[in-house]
C-alpha cells in the first residue's frame, strides 16, 4: 500500500519521464504495485483486502438487533456474533459497524447529552466503595416483583471492580441484606462507604445518616459520606457500572430465567468479562482483577447486620405461602388472607404471621429461588381433615358417568329447530308399521338367460 505522499511522489516522478522500475526502487517499493497506483486501480491509503469479508455473514443479523434496539452496545453484539461463529476481533467488529453506517443516531440522546469539564478523582485502594440502586424496566414475567427489579451495585473506584445482587425491594432490611451479599462478592469492606441521598440511608433533606443506619454502619466499622444533591459524577464509578449492568447483562436476559439464574449469570459475567478489562497503573496495563486483588480490603463479618425483613403475602387455596422463591405451610383456614413473612437476617428460621401479630408458623429456611415446598406435619394432616369434612358436610356429589339421555322436552325442541315432525306416539315406532312401509331388501331373482 502506498500513503498519499507516495502516490504524489510517484506520480510526479512518471511525468518526469522515470521508469516504473525506476519508480519502484526509489520508493522501495514492489513493480507491480506501483504500477497499479498510476494507473488508477488501487486508492492511497486503502489496504487491499487479504481475503473474503469475515463480517459480511453477520450484517444481516448486526443490522435486525441495531434496529431493534438501537441502545444496544457494541461490545455486547459482539459477544453475541462471536457466540454464533464470527472469528474477527473486536476492533474489526466495530470498523465494519461504522462502514456499513449500521449504529444508528439517536437524536433524543445527543439533544439530552450535556457537556462540560469533570473532575478526576484519586481514590486509594481499599479506601471506598461506592453503592447505588439500578431500578431494572420490565422484569421476566415469572419474578413476580411488579414492574422493575431492583439491583444493588457497588464498586470499587480504585481498580473498577463491581458486584451487584437482585433484591425484591429497596427498603432498609433488604438493602443490609444485598450490602452484605455484595461485600461478600468483593472480597470484603473498605474502610468508607458512599451513597447518594436514599432515605433508607440518610435523611434527604439534610443529607445526615439517619439513626438506623448509623448502627449499620457501626457494625461494620465503616464511615459513611453522602453525595451532595444533583452530583452523581461523585460517584461516577458505579455510575459507569449500573450502566454496564443494565447494558451487558439485563437488556439481553432471556424471559425464561429465574432470579437465581439470572444473579449466577451476573456472577459469571462479572467474574469472567468484568474482571478481565484492562487498566492502567504505574504505567504498566493489568486486569481490574489482579488491580482489585491488591486492595487492602478487611475481613466481612460472618452474619449481617440483624436486620428484619418483612414482607405481606397471601395465602394460597393450598394453605401455602410463597415467599423469595420457595413455598411454605400455614394451618387451615386461612385462605386469599394476607399474612407477613417475618425473617431476621442471619438466622435460619422464619415466621408467618397475622395482620394482628398472631404466630401462625415458622419454618427452617431454605435457599432462595430453590421451589421448595416445606409443608409441616400437623399442617398436612389439619388440611386433609377439614377437606374431608367440608366433603362430608357438603354431601354425595352427582354421578358423573349415570346416563342420561335427552329429554321428550329436548326432542321436541329438536324437532322445531330442523324443521321435522316429532314421531308419533312419543317417540316409539312400530315395528310392523315401519317393516311395512321399509323397502324390501331382498335382492330380485335372476332369470336364466337360457330359460
């Protein structure tokens, strides 16, 4: 491939009267490529493909989800076409996303997209973790938490490691109980944690910790700062990660996968795409994995913060209530009546309970989203006794296998209905007067033709 300048240079060399040859070893340079170049039938500057267009199978494919979703990431079609068999890199992927015009503008974005300077941050390793809610649109049918899911993040802004954990609400027990979970996926607690002004954390007005909170934090031994109103870039590293969880694992997550699944592919995800991406430190580019395994982070408590999670469920016709994925037993006699599922986090049992506090049962808790059904002994046997005598009480149900014939009063209706004469007599036909007026069936007799 020859550059502009060289193209120049040839050019007017030829019009100097210079051989092609000539040309050729001035340049350094082969014959026959400089031969093309005067005459005409190569660009400067444009390679000349080594072979057949890797990409060309997937444009179609490329152009249907873009289209579909023209919010969809680069780097997250690319995982999907090299699943399907693409063998190009990444940087060739994109190349051929831009000359095919196939990443579409969205106005409404770029009218939105503010400008401005930002600020750089120095983040010690193992001094902060930054945290924040991801309210995710539009959840799989089956999860049964309304009309989003809620995510907690939280990242470290020294190396870029994140974890997130799926929670069923966003109040105080449940989000103790994702900080745990997340910290245990991090590797342990840095010495300050960061929020923006959630109410479960510190009063918004004012931005002061509330007092729950305060003894959270102290069973952690953590401090904790709250970000000034309207300054998300404060914490802009998990910022940038509810973006890429929201991007690379929930806009592509089939309808059919439960909560757990769906939290082992975020794990998997995290583990294997997130903690490989490249960083820069002491000028020498490594992983946020090995970066993050550096973090001076302390050991996480052994149980969370005793926390107490309340949730309102109806029992069902079977006497069971579902709650976080598993099915439990209630006595008799409760049925389409809310109850509260009562669990204090850390321990292994939880209580089913009335509207008016009264204990209706508790049980050993099962991991969650296993579909276990735990059904008591005396609630099994309570059950079976009041159906059997609700079926006693209520009689001998019809013969459903008896026959019955239609009515004369059916018959008739019949009869008007097609326009036909009920028969006479009821319905009974003689058999001499039908024998009488049938045709006989009796074949002919056959005369002999010699006869």
């Amino acid at each position: 491939m020859l550059t502009q300048g060289e193209d120049v240079e040839a050019q007017a060399l030829r019009d100097r009267g210079w051989t092609v040859s000539a040309i050729a070893r001035h340049l350094g340079r082969d014959r026959k490529t400089v031969r093309a170049y005067l005459a005409g039938q190569r660009v400067p500057g444009e390679r000349k493909p080594a072979g057949p267009d890797r990409f060309e199978p997937f444009a179609g494919y490329c152009r249907i989800r873009l289209t579909d979703d023209p919010h969809l990431w680069a780097t997250t079609l690319f995982e999907e076409v090299a699943a399907l068999g693409y063998g190009g890199a990444y940087p060739s992927f994109t190349r051929a996303l831009r000359s095919r015009g196939l990443p579409p503008d969205c106005a409404a974005c770029a009218a939105a997209a503010g400008g401005g300077e930002h600020a750089i941050i120095d983040h010690p390793p193992g001094e902060e973790t930054q945290w924040d809610w991801v309210e995710l649109p539009d959840p799989p049918p089956g999860w049964e938490c309304g009309r989003e899911a809620h995510l907690l993040v939280g990242a470290l802004p020294y190396s870029g490691m994140w974890r997130g954990v799926l929670a069923s609400a966003e109040d105080q027990p449940h989000l103790v109980a994702a900080l745990h979970k997340v910290c245990a996926r991090l590797g342990g607690v840095t010495r300050r944690w960061r929020f923006d002004r959630m109410s479960t954390v510190c009063h918004p007005e004012s931005g002061q910790i509330t007092a729950s909170f305060a003894a959270i934090a102290k069973y952690y031994s953590v401090a904790v700062d709250v970000c000034p109103p309207r300054h998300g870039w404060r914490k802009g590293s998990v910022e940038k990660a509810n973006h890429a969880a929201a991007q690379r694992w929930w806009r592509t997550l089939p309808d059919d996968l439960t909560p757990a699944r769906a939290q082992d592919r975020l794990d998997a995800w995290c583990a294997s795409r997130g903690d490989a991406r490249g960083r820069i430190a002491d000028g020498q580019r490594v992983a946020v994995g090995e970066l993050a395994a550096g973090e001076p982070l302390r050991p996480l408590p052994h149980q969370p913060f005793p926390a107490v999670l309340e949730v309102t469920r109806v029992v069902s016709a079977q006497a069971l209530v579902a709650w976080n994925g598993n099915f439990y037993s209630v006595p008799p006699g409760h049925p389409g009546r809310p109850v509260t599922v009562r669990h204090q986090l850390g321990h292994a049992t939880l209580d089913i309970v009335t509207g008016t506090g009264i204990m209706l049962a508790r049980h050993r808790r099962e991991p969650g989203h296993a579909g276990a059904v735990v059904r008591d002994g005396q609630h099994v046997a309570a059950l079976e006794a009041t159906v059997l005598a609700a079926s006693a009480a209520a009689g001998r149900a019809c013969h459903r296998k008896a026959r019955r014939p239609p009515s004369q009063a059916a018959l008739a209706e019949a009869s008007r209905i097609t326009g036909r004469g009920a028969p006479a007599g009821g319905g009974v036909i003689d058999f001499a007067a039908w024998a009488a007026q049938a045709r006989p069936l009796r074949p002919e007799p056959r005369h002999d033709r010699d006869a």
